[in-house]
C-alpha cells in the first residue's frame, strides 16, 4: 500500500508559494493604511545598518541685493538626519505530528495549508495593523514606531527618530486632545494644522463608530459605497467618505485603532521601510526541540516611517 502519509517538502513548498504571499496580499488589501502606503509606492525596500532619512530644519540664507553687495558666505546648517531602527515581526506556525499524520492524501493536506492559511493572515494582519497605530514601546520597545509617536506634537513623546522636538516646530505633529462630541469643524481645523501649502492630508482613519458619527454629518454626495468608482478607496472595497481633500475610511479591525482617535494621515510623507528579504518571508519547517511536531515562522523585518511630522494630525478622546 503507499505512502499517504503527509509530505512536509511538498507542504513546505505550498507554504512558501500561498500562504507567505498571501499573508502580504491580505495586509495591503484589508488594511487600508497599509493599502494605501502600497498604492501610493511608499511601501520602499531598503537594506541598511540602520533606517536614516534627512529633515529639513532650516533655510539657506536669502534675500535681495545690489550690484557688489557681499553675501553672506556664511554655511547654514539645513538638514539632520532622523534614524530609526529596524523592527521584527513574526507569526509562528506549529503542527502537531498528530495532526499531520490524520491530514492524509491530497485533499486532506490541502484543508490543512489552508486552515494555517487563514490562522497566520488573521495573525499578521492583527499584529501589522495594531502596531502602525502604535507608539513602538511596545514589547520592551520592540514593536513598530507607529503613528501615534510619528504624529505626536512633543507632549507625550519629546523625541521621535533620535531628534528632539523641544522648541523644534518643525519636528512636532499636530495633536488635538480636547476630545467632545464630533464635529465637522474640528476636523476641518486638525486637517488645516496639517496643511502647508499645497500638501495636505488624503487620508483620513478612525474606528467604526466615530466612522458612522461622520457619515450621518457629510453631505450625501461626500458618501462612496464599496464599488463606486468615484472613489479609489471605494474602488477596492471601502467605503468612504470623501472630505477636504481626503477619503475618510474606518479601520477597527479586531480594535486596531485605540477607540476615540481620529488619524490624519499625508501619505506622501510616510513610509513603509522593508528590507528587501524579509518582507512575510518563510523560514521553512523545523523540528522543535522536545515536540512531536513541525514548526516554521513567517518574518517581517522593517518600521513605519513618518518624514514630516508637521504634516500629520490626530484627534484623541472623540465621542
């Protein structure tokens, strides 16, 4: 009789082909943070000892002149680096050998790839989406450098990237705590903290429920259902709510969003760091030690950039 048993190669394989894929796929498409970061190529794969960026801190001298008037000739310090170190994420994956060895022939190993499947999509996306909305203190400060110190206006965080943002505006977010019943004109004034010049806000998070709150208060041709094609975000399966010059859309995902908070997010200013090889990679099958079983991870080695703080807004205590 032959071997029915299950081949871990050939499991291996699938896992690496569907599931690692897949898992990427699902955190860019229901999450629409991360969707957006994609769609606007600010997902970015980068090596390095270190994730660096440079900030513009101030100006060169200029002004008006006359014929032989000397200039300054005097160097101007304009820019200084932000550094942020690289974070991991896992999900660990473990079969049992009792398991497998009842997952026999075809079909049956392919409903169990299929059930690790869908437990390691719902664990990345819970863990990738919880942490963007994070402050990166996390697990003894393992955990991504989320937006709620990107965006942070030097009250709860003094410093964000190695620079201090104590007398430093233009390293400061824009943060209103004053927290209330929701209103339109508040949210317009967190938008416009955010705007200089031509830059501002396009997209807008917050939970269900203050979601809701903002839908009953737009005009009925700001609202787009999932399908319109009016709408990108709409587009691809959200539905939103179109102000100033964002698309509005909700994110509590299993409560990934703190309750209250609303985000105001320049995605051109943001940045999603991936080194290159480590983006949901599969690290194969290993027997661990003292387990009758198979155990392997899918790894995510990067951070969560915000590059201009001052371009970014977040309302807290909402209602």
């Amino acid at each position: 009789m032959a071997d029915r048993s299950i081949n871990w190669d050939n499991v291996n394989t699938i896992v690496h082909d569907y599931i690692a894929p897949h898992v990427q796929d699902a955190i860019f498409t229901s999450q629409v943070t991360y969707m957006t970061l994609e769609a606007n190529n600010r997902v970015i794969l980068r090596g390095g000892d270190s994730i660096t960026w440079p900030v513009a801190m101030a100006k060169l001298k200029s002004g008006s002149y006359r014929g032989a008037t000397p200039f300054p000739s005097q160097e101007v310090q304009t820019k200084r680096r932000a550094v942020l170190e690289w974070k991991q994420l896992f999900v660990d994956i473990v079969v049992s050998n009792y398991d497998a060895k009842r997952a026999q022939g075809p079909l049956a190993t392919l409903d169990l790839v299929d059930e690790l499947r869908q437990e390691a999509t719902l664990a990345a996306v819970d863990t990738a989406g919880t942490q963007i909305y994070g402050d990166g203190s996390g697990n003894g400060s393992l955990d991504l450098d989320g937006a709620r110190n990107g965006f942070d206006d030097g009250t709860l965080y003094a410093t964000y990237a190695g620079l201090s943002r104590t007398g430093n505006t233009w390293w400061q977010g824009n943060v209103n705590s004053t927290g209330g019943n929701l209103t339109l004109s508040a949210m317009n004034s967190s938008y416009s903290s955010a705007t200089v010049g031509n830059a501002h806000p396009n997209l807008v998070t917050t939970t269900q429920t203050l979601w809701n709150r903002i839908w009953d208060r737009v005009q009925p041709q700001q609202r787009y259902e999932a399908g319109d094609e009016r709408n990108r975000l709409a587009r691809v399966g959200f539905d939103s709510i179109r102000f100033n010059g964002a698309d509005v859309a909700h994110e509590d995902d299993g409560g990934v969003l703190p309750s209250g908070n609303i985000f105001y997010w320049n995605t051109d200013y943001m940045e999603l760091r991936v080194e290159p090889n480590t983006m949901w990679s599969w690290t194969g099958w290993k027997i661990p030690y003292q387990a009758d079983a198979q155990q392997g991870q899918l790894l995510f080695m990067g951070n969560l950039l915000t590059l201009q703080p001052r371009l970014m807004s977040r309302d807290t205590g909402v209602s």
